[in-house]
C-alpha cells in the first residue's frame, strides 16, 4: 500500500506541506484562517502512519489560497490588505512548511450612519417608538465607529425587514447604501426602509382533511383572523404544530395574493399515523439487557388527546405505565399529562415495588426554557437486599405524597450539546399528610458543552443535592441519594460510591459492602471528546476525570473527603446513538471500595476498575 505520492520519473517524494502557519494575522486566528483555504497539513497520527497522500504541495492552490484569504479580509473591511505567502524546507527537503504573511492595514470605518422609514410621518414615527426597531437600531452591523463588512449587507437587511414584518408589514423593502471615501478609509452608509401597507390576518385556508376540527389546529398556532400580521407570530405558530404529537408535518406561509392590508394564509399539514406501536431494545453494563414496547392512540378522543401503553424493562428496573395527554391547557405552550404506573426495582441495596399516580403540568415559556410542576402519589414496599443489613427494616411499607417543581434550560436547541445546560429540582413530600415521611428534596445539574475545535469537545457537569428531613426513622432507600456508574462517577459500579455497611454470608464470613446512600451529595464530570473523523469515521474518544462523594447528611462533610475516578473510552457515533466503552480508575478508594474488611482484602485487582458500555454519551 502506497502512503505517499512518488515522482514517476526521479523516483523522488513530492513536496508535501508538512507545517502551515500565518504571519501579520491579528484580527483573526490562525484557526480561523485555516478553514478558509484549501492548502492542509496533515494531523500528528497522521503523520505516524505516513498518510501524506492527501497533502500534497501545490503551488497552483496557494495562489488560490492567496486570494481567498485576500478576499475574506476585503469582504471584512480590510480593503488594503496584502497578503503573500513562502514555502521553505525542513529536516527533510520533501517536508515544506507553508507560511501566509498577512498584512492587514487600516480597517475601513463607518463615519455616518443613517436610518430612512420611506412613509408618512406618522407611520414612521410608530415604528421608530417600537421595540423592535430599538433593538435593530442598537444591535445592526452598520453603525457609526464601526467596521465596514461588505458581507454584512444581508443580515443588515433581514434584521431591518424582520422588524418591519414583526410590527405588521408583511411587504416592507430595504436598500442599504454605501459611499465609501478611500481617501479617508472612511464609509458612510444609510439604510432605507420601505414598510408599505399594514396587513391584517383575513383568512386563515387548511389544505388537508384533518381527524381533528381546525379549531384544535388553529388554537396551536394562535393566529386569529383580524389580527396583526407578524413574522415571528407565524413562524411560532409552525413551530408548534411541529411540536404537537399528532403533526408530523407543517408549513404556513403566505401564497401569491395581491399586496394590501388583507392577506391570506394558507396551512399545510400532514398527521402521524393514529395508532402506532413503537419497540425498541439496548444494551449497557448496569442494566445488561433493557427493552421497551409502547402502543398509542394519538387521537383518542377525536380532539388531540394522546393515550399511551408503555412496558419497559431492564435487570435493573420494569415498569409499566398508561398516560393521557392533554396537549393544550391554557395556550399552546402549556401540557398536561395524567400517568398510572407500576414499578419493580432491584438496586444494590434494596428491592422495591411501587405503584402510583402522578399528574404533570409543563409549560414551555420558550424554545430553550421548559418549566413543569408535578403531584406523585405512590404506594411503595421496600426490601433489603440482605437480611443483615436494616435499611431501616427488613420490609418497609410506606406512602409517598409529593410536590415537585423542575427546569429545564437549555443553550444549544441542535442535536448535540452545547453551551449550557441547567437542570434544577425541587421536591416536597407530605405536604398534605398523605406521605409517611416529610422531607424536602433539592437537586441541581449544571452543565457546559465547549467545542476546542470542529472535532473536540470539553464536556463538564457538577450536581449537587440534598435532602431536608427531620424526623426520627430513616428514609428509604429509595428517595436517598446513590452514585457511582455509568452515566456519575466511572471508577465506581453503580451505586457503589459513598457509606456502606458489611454485609455476610450464613457463615459469619464477610461477603460484601452493602451502600446505604445518604441525604446529601456532589458529583462533577470533566471530559474531553475528540471525533477520529479524519481517518476513522463515526469514531471518538474520549478522557475524563471524575468525582463526587455521597453523605448521611450535611453535617458529616468532613467524615468523607471527594472521591476520584479518572480513564477513557471509546465511542461509535451509531444510528441509535453513540455506543460508548468507558473504562474508571479510582484514585483514592477507600477500604470499602476495594473490599477490605478489618484489614483483610477481599477484593482483586480489579477493584479499582470501573468498565462501562451503554448507549449514549454519559452526560
């Protein structure tokens, strides 16, 4: 296999470039400056493995290169720049190193900037008092002491437009112009907005038979006829027919019409199928083996309400559940789901078996900020897993009744990740007396996605939680807080972090520790995720540190110092998701964590080691 190009004729290597670097660049980075042209070098593994080929030197393309970087600057308000390039050799003579010199000049200025509304005094003066044209006249990219950018021409434009559409001028023009003193190195622009006539929503046309009445579609989008029109109003209302369970499939636009105040609206919908049934099976360390079948009628009572079966199951937890969902409550934004369940659980430490009801209210204040608030009621029987270890008795029977109020905030609305992600909890049990134990529940998941580059990623997280209760018999162990495993702290197994207690065979023999939990706990998660999509494609890896510590409560902080995990993995970007290996090192285990009883070890080298497989990142 041939991993470098060869001159047919000396038998000579071609000229590869070997290092790229840029001079004279202040204004923009290096990485950014190389994304731009054509000319790469390759990656460090790549150059063990001997993969040049790609990378071949040509001089045709840094001429290229030259007027792209030229013309990205131009495009930016550098209209004096000059840019050349040099080519010398390394160690190795068909090794080159490729150097951009950058010289950027004086930046084009913008002196005078204008705003024109082309209407009648009193239209203009409506617009320039609206909030709208506030934020566009603060926030444009044409104003006075700023760079020219030749390229901002169009966002300027769809900003000033949007406006105009958002305060009911569903056929407004913009012109922006340029006179630009080269002398000076100085721009003076004006920016002319036509609003035109003011429209009004006068008919509202569905194309398709819907299984629904229109009103339920319309009351989605929340678009009346007689109203205003505004942009952002109609692309909302899109965005929640999208969201709704029984559309799959919309689209709302204006079709051809004459340009006056009326204006007609036309909606295009498509509906899932009513009945559907949906299975679905994985795999993963803790739970081996999971499942889940799940039936529902998406219009059940012939005005959008869902009703659902779902059974899932793994070695750890089945659970059974019927739901209604009430799609619309006091506007689009706003849900209501009522659920039955059932549950089975086989943790650790404990067994339970639980059975209940719980109604959730969950309101969307806006596409990144859900809020929900829920009653849960349960009946619950729970058994220690060994009958040495009171948890706090062999069987406990009790009754849950809480109140739980949670957020969701989310920076990045894409399919991976990105900048924050904050996810607090609140919750209070025996409000109304029905519950056996009063506590109060508080919880919160702060998370930061950064991307290093186009193929790294630093993931972090820190939860943190705690359980307020005063009374005199020990909570079960259900409501307490565990960590350790999969998706928290990797060196450990699941729920293996934190206090335990021996647990021993019929003999008398030392068999295990058994974690009993705690009402106070932090965990946090550093990890960094680099894509292999240069030569292996859909591959990552990843390396992490992990820690966290769970206490009997908030006053034995000092009794049990932050634990650490640290290690990596691997992960496969499949269809489902990403298949994920990860291997944890504890770094300071404590005598329990390595099986250690009275100074006896129990344990084996694998004890430190965590190893982990599941579907989907950790976090």
């Amino acid at each position: 296999m041939c991993l470098y190009a060869q001159d047919s004729d000396s038998g000579e290597r071609e000229p590869v470039v070997w290092k790229l670097g840029f001079e004279g660049n202040e204004t923009y980075s290096s990485m950014v400056l190389k994304e731009i042209i054509a000319t790469d070098n390759p990656g460090f593994i790549e150059k063990i493995l001997g993969k040049h080929g790609a990378y071949v030197l040509s001089e045709n393309e840094l001429r290229r290169d030259q007027i792209r970087i030229r013309r990205y600057y131009e495009r930016r308000g550098f209209i004096q720049v000059q840019v050349d390039y040099e080519v010398s050799s390394l160690k190795r003579d068909w090794r080159k190193r490729v150097t951009f010199r950058i010289t950027e000049g004086s930046p084009l200025m913008i002196r005078n900037s204008r705003i024109v509304i082309d209407a009648d005094s009193t239209i203009a003066e409506e617009i320039r008092a609206a909030r709208d044209f506030e934020r566009a006249e603060q926030r444009h990219d044409f104003r006075e002491g700023m760079r020219y950018q030749s390229l901002r021409t169009a966002d300027t434009e769809g900003l000033f437009l949007l406006m105009l559409e958002n305060q009911g001028f569903a056929w407004p023009e913009v012109d922006i112009e340029t006179a630009i003193d080269s002398v000076a190195n100085r721009a003076d622009v004006t920016i002319t907005a036509r609003p035109n006539q003011k429209t009004y929503f006068s008919e509202i046309r569905i194309e398709q038979n819907l299984s629904v009445p229109d009103r339920v579609l319309l009351r989605e989008t929340d678009i009346r006829e007689g109203e205003v029109y505004s942009r952002d109003k109609m692309q909302e209302g899109q965005r929640q027919i999208f969201n709704h369970h029984l559309f799959r499939f919309a689209t709302i636009n204006l079709p051809e019409q004459p340009r006056d105040s009326t204006l007609e609206v036309l909606f295009r919908v498509r509906e899932h199928p009513l009945r559907s049934v949906q299975a679905t099976i994985g795999f993963g360390r803790e739970e081996y083996l999971r499942g889940q079948l799940e039936w529902r009628h998406r219009n059940i009572t012939g005005r959008g309400h869902r009703f659902g079966i779902n059974g899932r199951g793994s070695f750890i937890e089945q659970r059974l559940t019927t739901g209604f969902l009430f799609p619309y409550v006091f506007n689009p934004k706003s849900s209501n789901v009522a659920t039955v369940f059932g549950v089975h659980k086989l943790e650790p430490s404990f067994e339970l078996f639980q059975a209940g009801f719980n109604n959730s209210l969950i309101y969307e204040l806006r596409r990144s900020v859900t809020a929900s608030a829920t009653y849960e009621f349960s009946i619950n029987e729970e058994l220690s897993r060994d009958p040495d270890v009171s948890l706090p008795d062999t069987v406990l029977n009790y009754n849950v009744s809480s109140l739980t109020i949670s957020g969701y905030y989310s920076e990045g609305l894409t399919r991976d990740p990105r900048g924050w992600v904050i996810q607090p909890f609140l919750e209070s049990s025996g409000l109304f007396g029905e519950g056996t134990f009063s506590f109060q529940k508080l919880s919160l998941d702060v998370r930061r996605y950064t991307r290093l580059s186009r193929s790294t990623t630093l993931a972090t997280r820190i939860s943190t939680g705690k359980i307020f209760y005063s009374g005199q018999r020990t909570l079960p162990s259900n409501i307490l807080f565990f960590t350790g495993g999969t998706n928290s702290v990797r060196g450990w197994n699941r729920q293996r972090l934190g206090p335990a207690r021996p647990a021993f065979r019929d003999d008398g023999s030392f068999r295990e520790y058994v974690p009993t939990g705690g009402r106070a706990q932090m965990i946090f998660n550093i990890e960094v995720r680099q894509q292999l999509s240069g030569f292996l494609p859909k591959v990552g890896i990843a390396a992490f540190l992990d820690g966290g510590q769970i206490w009997a409560d908030a006053t034995s902080l000092d009794e049990r110092p932050i634990q650490f995990g640290t290690g990596g993995g691997i992960r496969y970007q499949s269809p489902i998701g990403p298949i994920r290996v990860d291997i944890g090192y504890k770094l300071n285990p404590t005598d329990e964590d390595l099986n250690i009883y009275e100074g006896t070890d129990f344990g084996s080298r694998w004890s430190r080691i965590g190893i982990h497989f599941s579907i989907g990142q950790a976090f």
